[in-house]
C-alpha cells in the first residue's frame, strides 16, 4: 500500500449559495472521504448568520461526518480569492460546481472556469451531475493525447477508478485528420489512407501500452482498459465520445497558457468546457 499514489490530499470546493450546494457538498465530502483528503469549504462573499446557519444544517446531513473539514469566509473577486487560496494552502484538487452548457451559467463555468484552468497551480474537477445519495462512477474516459502530461492524467484516472470504484477506462487516442495527408480520389488512394491510418494507430497503441506499463499494478486490478483512436478535431472528439459513451468522468491534460490564436480559434479544451459532455477533471501536473 505504500507504493499506492495519492494525488489529491487537499481539496478545495468553491462554492456558491445555489440551489445546487446541498448535491456538490455531499460530493465533495464523499471524494474527501474515499481519497482519504481533507476538505477546505471557501466562500467568496459575505460571512451572515443566515448563511452561517444554512450552512450548518447542510453539513449536519453528509454521510461523511468525520471528514477533516475547514470553512474559510473571504470577500473579493472570486478569480483572485480561489487562485490565492490554492496557492496559498497548497491545495491538490479544485472542486467547483458547474451547469453543463455554458449559455446557461457564467459564474463558474465559461470566463471564471477558462481563466482557473489556466492560471490555477493544481488540478480542477467541474461537478455537472452531483446528488445527495451515491450515483457510483463507472465508466473513466481520459485523453491519451502524446503530451509529456499526459502519463500523469492517465495515472490519476486509475487512481480515480481506484478511490471511486470504477471499472472500465477507455483512453481516448485523438489523431488530428491532417496527420493522414491523403486525398482519397480513387481505390488506390482509400487503401492508402486506409493504411496510414492503421500505421497511426498502432503507433499511438504502443505509446500508451507503454505508460500503461508505468501504472501501479494496484492501480489496474479489476478495471478494463480500452485503447480507442479517433480521427478529428483535438477536444471536441473526446468530448464528444464521453458523450455518446455516456461516460461518468472525463479526465483531460490541463490547459497551457493561451496565445493570441486561441482566443480566436478555440481548440481542445475550450470545446468541453463550452458544452460539458460530463463531470470533468482537469489534472495539471505539481512540482
């Protein structure tokens, strides 16, 4: 048990006086308690005792009462007050609510959830699908894209299947179209393409068998793992897979600073986060 990896000790949940709050406490409580973490509650807002008290007998229902739990009260924008407590507190896990189409809700989803993907120092989980009573997590799906993060965020959806209980994860190789630079004009041209796109899957097969090696045997007990290639545009297929699949959790490679030709052509990330296909976990990896 020594060898077994524990990503998230700490975890902060950002949270709002929504209709929403009884559901995500109890999820987060309940992630606190299967990752054996302790739990930071911040509010950014006033501190009233009306608040105080409906907080109170919220917590006074988790099934997990002997959760390590702190409350921390702060005023000011929530950007700035969550990215500071995070860093601040050394926090391993960003826990926010979140309504699945961004059209819908702006606060923690859309502006306020691009910007703490990109600038906050540990992982983020977007909760679209809380609930009082257990809906147990059964089906990981997590991006397998050639990126020097991607070891980490295929190791941390074993350790979700892990904690949670989930039995199959499917890891999703995105090959861009444009990689099989081939116009398909005749049958000669349809056997080619056909074959280069063979080449490119079993070269991303191998890839990721060879991460897999890396997961700790513990990890990989009792849960199916499931190599899929998808030609087509880089997050917005994977996105669009966890949907069809109807997969429980997404675990994505988190974000890297923006340049100018993001913020015109949205791309990866920006395209899940515009239409959460499901609960999604953004692993960002610490130093």
């Amino acid at each position: 048990m020594s060898s077994l990896p524990r990503p998230f000790k700490k975890l902060l949940f950002g949270f709002a006086f929504s209709p929403t709050l009884e559901d995500n406490l109890h999820e987060a409580t309940r992630l606190a308690y299967y990752f054996n973490a302790t739990l930071i509650l911040l509010h950014v807002g006033e501190k009233t005792k009306e608040k105080t008290n409906s907080l109170q007998k919220l917590l006074a229902k988790i099934e997990f009462s002997d959760v390590p739990i702190t409350i921390r009260w702060e005023q000011g924008k929530p950007e700035h007050v969550i990215l500071q407590n995070c860093s601040n507190l050394e926090v391993d896990l960003l826990i926010l609510g979140a309504i699945q189409h961004e059209n819908l809700y702006q606060f923690y989803v859309g502006t306020l959830a691009r910007k703490l993907t990109r600038k906050v120092g540990c992982s983020v989980l977007l909760l679209i699908k809380p609930s009082v009573v257990r809906v147990r997590c059964q089906h990981i799906v997590v991006n397998g894209l050639d990126a020097p993060e991607t070891p980490v965020a295929i190791t941390d959806a074993f350790y979700m299947a892990y904690a949670l209980g989930a039995q199959q994860i499917t890891i999703v190789e995105e090959i861009r179209p444009e990689e099989v630079q081939v116009t398909v004009e005749d049958d000669q041209s349809l056997k080619k393409a056909t074959r280069m796109k063979a080449e490119l899957k079993s070269r991303e097969d191998l890839r990721v068998s060879q991460i897999l090696g890396e997961i700790p045997a513990i990890l990989r007990t009792g849960v199916r793992v499931k190599m899929q290639s998808i030609f087509g545009k880089r997050g917005y297929s994977i996105g669009h897979y966890a949907e069809v699949v109807r997969a429980d959790l997404l675990v994505m490679n988190a974000p890297h600073e923006p340049t100018i030709w993001d913020r015109i052509f949205p791309h990866d990330i920006e395209y899940i986060l515009s239409d959460l296909p499901t609960d999604l976990l953004i692993v960002r990896k610490q130093f």
